[in-house]
C-alpha cells in the first residue's frame, strides 16, 4: 500500500506548530493593542 | 551573593537563548524582540532567581539537542513564564 504524506513539512512538529501559531497571534494582539 | 550569580548567568543563557531564536526564526523576525521585551519586563527578583535559571537552562538545553524540532514550544514556555513574574502591575483601585 503506497503511503502518502502531506505537502506540509513533514519534520514540522505538531505541538511546535501550535506553539508557534500561539506565539505569533500573541505578539499580533501585543502589536495591535500598543 | 548567589542572587548576584543567577542574575549574570540567567543574563547569559538568555543571551544565547536569543542568539538561538534569532537563527532560527528568522521567518518571523518579531519573535525575539518580543521575547527580549518579556525579559526586560520580568521582575528582577525572578530575572535573578534560580527558578528562572532552571526554566531557562532546561529550555536552552532542549532547544540545543532537539535543534529547532520544538524551539516555539521552548520560546512559548518561556514568555509564559516571563509574562507571569513581569514587573508590571495593574495600579489598585482608589476608594
């Protein structure tokens, strides 16, 4: 059976993805309310 | 004193801390003046403390063998722990 993966980077980390998405929309909101 | 000690090497973890961020995210350059920002607000009891020593050194460490797999989790991690001990308060109410 062929496997496929994703086009997404595939050593891209799960739980580093959600952290960086945290930490950006963060720094954003800090941004926005200066 | 010890305190003196924390301070200077929680300075210089922090210091490569950034150096590696800087390297490493360098898509998202508003990353390490955000965290640096954390670091100049935290209160300077805890910025000489050796609980930030442990939190810092233990993210520094990871950050280093596991190369950038996990660095926004570690980067995370520490503004969240910053952001809890900033030296900012919010003034009390006046009666």
């Amino acid at each position: 059976v062929p496997v496929t993966m994703d086009d997404d980077d595939d050593d891209d980390d799960p739980e580093n993805r959600i952290a960086k998405k945290m930490l950006l929309e963060e720094i954003k909101a800090n941004l926005s309310s200066d | 004193g010890t305190r003196r000690t924390y301070k200077l090497e929680n300075e210089k973890l922090f210091t490569e801390f950034l150096e590696l961020c800087r390297a490493q995210t360098g898509e998202h350059p508003e990353v390490v003046p955000f965290l640096a920002g954390r670091f100049a607000r935290a209160g300077p009891a805890f910025v000489a403390s050796a609980e930030f020593r442990n939190v810092l050194g233990r993210c520094l460490a990871r950050a280093r063998t596991r190369h950038a797999k996990k660095l926004y989790v570690y980067i995370n991690e520490l503004c969240t722990v910053l952001k809890a001990h900033s030296a900012r308060r919010k003034l009390p109410l006046l009666p």
